[in-house]
C-alpha cells in the first residue's frame, strides 16, 4: 500500500466514523406539545417556531394553513429580528396565496423595520406592478426600496438598481445605492 492509498482509507475511515455520530448531530424536531402550550399563552417566540415546524412539517404532519395563523399571531408582538421575519414571511405568503392586501401590509410593516428582504420584495412589487395587492408599477417607488435594500448588501437589489438603469427607468443619482436619499 502506498502513501495515497493510506491517506484514502484514513480519510474513508473518519467519514464512516462521522456518519456513526449522525443522530447526535442531527437537530432534533421542536418539542410540539410544550410549542403549543407556550404559544397559546402568548409566546411569540413559540408561536413563530409552531409556524416554523407547521410550514416545514417538522414535528408535525405539513400544515401550511396553520403555519401561516401561527405566524400571523406571532408576527402582532414585537420581537425585533423575528417580528420582522415573521411579517415579511406572513406578508409574502399571504400575497402569493391569495394575493391579498393584508399581506402586502404585513410585508410593508416587515420593510419598515429595515428587514432587507422584505425591503427587496416591496421593490420588486412596484417594479412590475401588482394587480391582486392594487400595487401600480411604479420605477422610483421600486428603487426607494431597492436602495435600502441593497444598502444591507442585497445583491439582488443591486441589480434591480442596475437594470432599471440601463431600461431608462430611474436615473443615476436613484440607482446609487451607496449615496445618500436623492431628493
């Protein structure tokens, strides 16, 4: 046996040995019955993980309709990281479902609060314009929000920015994220 057989088979070796520690590394599912217990309390932090587990059925069989109760009900207190994420979740999911305007506001609440993909879905609504939410196209509403998403290094913003650009769409000045709010 050379060298680099000796390498191969210690390097398959530890992999084996990796694979044996497995199910103490793999995380375990939420504990669902203390989940609800809390969460029917008022704990948003149970609420928006119950949410989690229902829409990935982690847990729990796959339930998207209560994910997105369990999330809507965490997303009323306000949990600064999670409230975000949990409005801008609700928001899209709502809007995408049923295209609904209670949807859209939830995401506007989640961009409020600087979340940067909800900043980057309210750029994308006003680019194209949205008939179900009565979003209008609306270039430099898109760029408002683009600008302060790609300000938290949203690549995709950057490039929205960048192609409405070269469409004619905004102008220099709106498509320089790095620059302060043109007037």
């Amino acid at each position: 046996m050379n060298l680099r057989q000796i390498a191969c088979h210690f390097v398959l070796l530890c992999i084996i040995a990796g694979c044996l520690n497995l199910p103490s590394v793999v995380a375990q599912a939420p504990n669902i019955p203390a989940l609800h217990k809390q969460a029917k309390e008022g704990n948003a932090e149970a609420q928006y993980e119950l949410a989690k587990a229902y829409l990935s059925g982690t847990g729990v069989p796959k339930d998207s309709k209560q994910g997105v109760d369990w999330l809507r009900k965490a997303a009323n207190w306000s949990i600064p990281r999670r409230a975000r994420t949990g409005d801008h979740v609700y928001g899209r999911r709502a809007i995408h479902s049923e295209g609904s305007k209670q949807g859209l506001e939830w995401l506007r609440k989640s961009a409020a609060q600087g979340y940067g993909p909800a900043e980057y879905n309210l750029g994308s609504l006003y680019r194209r314009g949205d008939e179900a939410t009565g979003i209008p196209k609306k270039p430099h509403e898109a760029a408002n929000w683009f600008r302060k998403a790609a300000r938290q290094q949203g690549a995709n913003s950057q490039t929205g920015l960048q192609e409405m650009l070269q469409q004619g769409l905004i102008s220099r000045q709106e498509a320089n994220w790095q620059a302060s709010e043109p007037l």
